[in-house]
C-alpha cells in the first residue's frame, strides 16, 4: 500500500500556521493499518497548485489523503481543483445544502450563495459528512489512487477520518510498533545505547529527541512482526538502563507524573515568567490528580507575597528575579497545598525586561524536597516563549534528578 | 525565486512530531525575503527516500532549505544522502570534530567514532556552524539549486537559519506583506465580509481559522506593492468592523491583553481543569504584566477552598464541576487578586472521570466583572488536550464580550 499526504493552504507555506493535520493521519495510518505514509507534501491555495498537487501525489500511489482547502472562502480550492481536473461540474449536495440553510436562520445570518461552496462536490465523487461542522469531506478517485480529502480544522478532519474513511482503508499486512520513552539522557547517547539496534534494518528502529525527552520508535513488518518488534523493544529497554522511562510515547510530564506516583509524592508548584505552563503541561497528563495539588501563578510581586509567602524583602534586595525569591516559591508551594514536593520558577522571559547582570532568559530553577532546598541559576537563549518552554523543562529534569536521589545539576 | 522545503524524519511521517520547522522557516523567507515558497516536502529517514526527495525538490528550483537528518545516530542520513548523491566522500571537519571532543570529555563521556557523524561533510559542501548544539550544517549545490541543510531541532535551526543563511538570501523582488487579526466572529462570517477583496487575484488575500481567532493574510508583489497591500488592509479593516482585532497575527491572547490594556482593567484567573493553560495563554503575550495578575491552579478540593474561598458547602452539595465553584473560582480569584476581572474554570478534561450528568468534556465557565457574576456551562468534545482548549478559547471569548457589553453566551 502506498499512501501519500497533501496538505492545501496557504497558510501552510507562508509560515501562519504549522500542518499538524498531516502528522496525526500519518500516526493513524501506521498505528490503525500499519501503513507507514511515503511522505507529507504541502501546497497552497492557488488553483493551479492544487491541481498540480494532487496529480504529482497520486501518481504511482495506492491512497491519499487531502486535508485543507475545503472551508467557505474564496480561497478554499480543492473541489474546484478536483472539478477541473476531471472537468466534471460541482453540485451541491441537496441533504447538507439544506441543512447549512437550517443552520445559517438558526444564527439569525443572511444567507448568501457563497455559504454553499462549502457543500459542492465535483461528479463522480462521493460527499463525506461533517459531524462538527459544515465542510464537506470528498471520497473519489484520482486514477488508480484512492484520494479521500476532508476538511483542515483538526477537530473535524480528526472525526471525519475516524468515522468514516479510517474504516474504508484495508491493513496492510502484518505488522507491529511499539514506541518507547527515555529521559535523563541526551539523545545521542540515547542513540549510542541502542546502535546495535539501529544498524539492523528490520526491525526498525528510530530516536528523536522531544520537548525533554527522546523517543525510541520500534516498526516490525512481515511475518512474526509483533514477536521480532516485541523482542526490539525488550532489547531496547535493557540497553537504556536507568533511561528507560516506559513504554509508550509519553511526555515529560508523564514521566514526572509516574515517577511521583511510584514513590506516592505529591507536588505543587509556584511560577512567574513561565505563567503557569509548568502546572498545565502537568495537568495534561490524564491522572494528574494523583500526584499535583495545585500551583500558584504569582505573576505580580504582590502575589508573590500573599499567595506563596516570598517574604518582601527578598523581593526589595535580592528582586523577583533571584535564587532566594526562587526558593521561597519553591518552598512556599509545598507548604501551602502541604505537598512533599514543591518546584519555584521565577525568570525573564523576554522580549523586554533584561536588566544588567539579568539579561533576558535568566530564570532561577529551585525546588523543595524533604526539607531540602535546591536551585540553579540558567541562562536559556530563544524568544519569549522558547525561554518559557526551557524553564518548564528544566523544572521537570530537576524534579527526576531529586527523584533519583540526584543533585538537579547533572543534566 | 524559485523556493522549497524539505524535513526529513521518520518521525515526521509516522505520527510521532508536526513538522514545524517548514512552516517557521516559510514564514521567514515571506517576511523577511518576500518569496512565497512553492512547498514543502516531508520524507523519512532511508537513505534513498532522502536521496529521491532531495533531487526531486532541488529540481526546476532555486533554492531549497533542508532540516533534520543531521543529528548523531544512525538514522540521520542527509550527509550520506548528499555524499551518495555526488559520488563524493564525507570527511570530518577538523575543528568541529576538536570542539565536539572536548565537549564529550567535559561531560565525562567516553568517546565514539560514531559521534563524528554529526561533524562530517560531504566533499563539494561548506560547514555551517552551530552555536547552539554539535550538528553541523551543510551549505551547497544540486545542480542550479543552492541548498543549505539544518538541524531539525527548532532551536538549532532557527540560530543557524538567521545568522548563516538568511544572510545570503536575496531579496525576491518589491513585495508587502500584511496580517490582520479578527475576533469574536466565524471564519465564514469573515470570509463573507472580505468576499469582494478575496476575489481579485492581486494583491491575494486568504483567511485562516486559528486558535480563537481569524487571520487575514494580504500579499502584494510587483512594483507599488506597499501602496497597494496597505490599501487592501486598510480595506479590510473597515470591512471587519467590530470584528477587527488588530494588525499583525494576533493570538487570542494578544486580544485580551489588548483590550483590557485599552480599558486599563486587570485580570486574574482560577482554573481547575485547565490548570494553568489559561493563565500560560496569557503569559506568552509579552507585556501581560501590566494587565494580568496571577492565578490560582485549584487542582486539588483543598486548593480551590484554602487557595481561593470556593465554600466546601458548594464543593460537598453541588460538586467541583458546578456552575457554584465556577462563580466561586471567578469570585476569588478577582477578590484575591485585587483584579477587575476574574475568570474561573472547572470541568472534566478526561478521559476518566465523568460521572451520569456531569459526562467527560463537561466545563463551567464563569466571569466575575464589577461585582457582576456571568456563567456558562459547555460541553467540548475531543480528548483532553481537546477540552482543555477548548475551554481556554471559550473563556477568553467570554472576556472579549464583557469588554464589548455583550453576554458571554453570545459566541
């Protein structure tokens, strides 16, 4: 099976917006058919793009699928692509016409002719409904090639393919995957743990280091796939050590999760320049609740004061932005929500604010941790939100380093 | 100029990262060259998919920026591709191989031969320097096509990108590009408004749905390209209306820092399910401090009844996810903060804990504004990250419409 991605938009290529679309349906399609995509392409909106897109994609190819291009505005060109491409006429579809003109009084808008682009469907191909909104999807052929197009908006791409074009695509034989996570390494040492593995072609094996954490993908095809990438994965898991974070493709907030609930901690957290990332990247992880009580966003020095206890003359010496106002929200989140751990995070994030001797990107790291204090002073380089997602990061490699009895220095 | 993009990664195809260094290096070139790439390729990681896509891509083109495939473990091929490609040999660049060396000594690690790979070069091509991590760039030729390959890892690349690359970049012609934000109306409505400007070919104008808010791209090339592109935006501004948000691509968070700076109000915030991506949202928006105070995480029962005074009667009778402790949430985080404004969120994100009423992707929203109180309860679908989203955008929607007089029930 050779399957193929498009992405239309010209959001897509002038830099507006990332195509996250293609990235999910290329995990589907392995994870749910293993069917390992031959690669992503995006174009823009123009007609001439479009159309020379989808036929340079479905050239030589089995399945593709289309997303974006598909919405009301001018600018959304697929159908009319598809259209011209086999010179059929667009129709309306009488059922969701109807239903968009239902939906249109229901706003109490006017209607206009162009509400309709977003259900014509060019002849000869099949309209897929939309669940969650308007757009609908397209199922025909292009040739040989299956093509499926559904809708840019993640949320109804996401349950459009689910419903009703993941249950048309057949598997593609026998085949496993398993990803695995490891933390507290870099990745080329990572990498250099597992070469032995690397170097075989089948299974295959892959590393990628993400947001503070590398990810080791395991992909067996053929006959006995699931036993040789089972056997990949044990290999793999004892040649990471105490790397080995878990099975599965977990975040970094999930190791830190398990961890704590391992060793039946809880954690609270006091933040300013990240703002209260640290805490969400925490609640991301379903079951949170076990382990994190709460956190504090002590944005303004008041609430520094009030809500964590950063005693005022810590923030008239020493500023906010110092190892003692660190340390005092480290140790006043875990005294206020009465947890074993708590993490302090106060810094300058950037564009402005730098003073001499505190440029832009110096952020104090401290936690709190069995009467113990512990802190560190970095440097992160980037713009406001790199600086943001650094700090957070160094946060959670902190809260393993103490996990594992060690200083949060070492990485 | 002819312009493409090309990532390489296994892990780009199989679901594992988005590829968002395209659309980062996309939106350089418009801006800061004025040239529209015509694409971008994503490949994976065997050697002869890397080899194909880069012939592919560099053919008919002039310029084509490659990322990934350059870091230290076996399944980062660029340089092997190029090297193939040619006919030519790799060879270690003496003084990266020196500086990677006694790095690897500085860290206490024991040297490989297989660490070299990230400073070898195929004959023919220059080293570009990384300032950030140990991959080395490439600079060079296929055929016609100049081509320069970076690290995939955001942060390397986007160093590399702006101090060895776009330096040597040329300018593609007199263009202007503008970006204006929209809030608080559907991207059709907004597309219906711009219809007329949509429609002319020149400049081109395209509208985009993201994260809460609508962007309007207007790109003008050609001579009088600046008069003609500021014209449009002027344009569209008078056609949004009460939508306009504000030139530039504004976040929604942007626009409710915006607008509570122009009012010169102040915000707090508690949230329970969202735990602190509400206040992170409004964090990332530099300047938030002059209107945005802090927050509470009330992860835990405790947290919201000691952190914020929501009444343990209304946790005990109406729950935690109840439009009380929402108000309760809303109420206390205003009065605590000394704020005008206070936001309040609790729900259940999932994937456990619905309960028979309260199903998961239940959220009571609340606002509390000069000792008014506004609810909303919702119900979002998707998986957690989906829900916590969701509610984020929902209430600071809420907010844009108690500046504006309006209900927040409204949107």
């Amino acid at each position: 099976m050779k399957a193929f991605i498009l992405a239309v938009g010209d959001e897509l290529i002038s830099g507006a917006v990332a195509d996250t679309d293609s990235s999910w349906l290329a995990g589907k399609l392995l994870e749910e058919r293993g069917i390992r995509v031959e690669g992503i392409r995006v174009c823009g909106d123009a007609l001439e793009e479009v159309r020379g897109a989808l036929e340079t994609c479905a050239l030589g190819r089995d399945l593709l699928l289309v997303t974006g291009g598909l919405g009301p505005t001018e600018d959304d060109r697929v159908r009319e692509a598809l259209a011209a491409f086999f010179s059929v006429p667009l129709e309306a579809d009488g059922e969701a016409l109807e239903r968009l003109k239902a939906r249109i009084r229901e706003r109490g808008i006017a209607w206009s002719e162009s509400m309709a682009r977003q259900v014509r469907v060019p002849k000869g191909f099949r309209p897929l409904a939309n669940p969650v909104g308007q757009a609908l999807g397209l199922e025909g052929r292009i040739g040989e090639c299956r093509v499926f197009a559904l809708p840019g908006v993640p949320s109804e791409m996401k349950a459009m393919f689910q419903a009703q074009v993941l249950p048309r695509i057949p598997y593609a034989g026998e085949h496993a995957s398993f990803v695995l996570t490891a933390a507290g390494e870099p990745e080329a040492l990572v990498g250099e743990k597992l070469r032995g593995l690397m170097e075989k072609k089948e299974p295959l094996v892959g590393v990628t280091a993400q947001a503070g954490v590398v990810r080791v993908r395991i992909l067996a095809r053929g006959d006995g796939a699931e036993a040789r990438a089972r056997a990949a994965a044990e290999e793999a898991r004892r040649a990471l050590g105490e790397a080995f974070a878990g099975f599965g493709a977990l975040t970094l907030g999930d190791v830190v999760v398990r961890r704590l609930e391992e060793r039946g901690l809880t954690l609270a957290v006091a933040e300013s320049c990240t703002g209260g990332l640290l805490a969400s990247t925490l609640v991301e992880v379903p079951g949170a609740s076990r382990v994190f009580l709460g956190g504090f966003v002590a944005y303004a020095n008041q609430a520094k004061e009030a809500w964590v206890g950063v005693p005022r003359e810590v923030l008239e010496s020493k500023g906010a932005v110092s190892r003692e106002a660190a340390l005092a929200l480290a140790r006043g989140a875990a005294q206020r929500a009465g947890a074993d751990l708590g993490a302090g995070i106060t810094g300058i994030a950037g564009p402005g604010g730098g003073v001499p001797g505190k440029p832009v990107g110096t952020v104090h790291l401290a936690w709190f941790f069995r009467g113990e204090e512990h802190h560190q002073a970095c440097r992160f380089s980037g713009d406001r939100s790199d600086v943001r997602g650094a700090a957070v990061r160094r946060s959670l490699w902190g809260i393993l380093d103490l996990l594992c009895r060690r200083s949060p220095e070492r990485i």
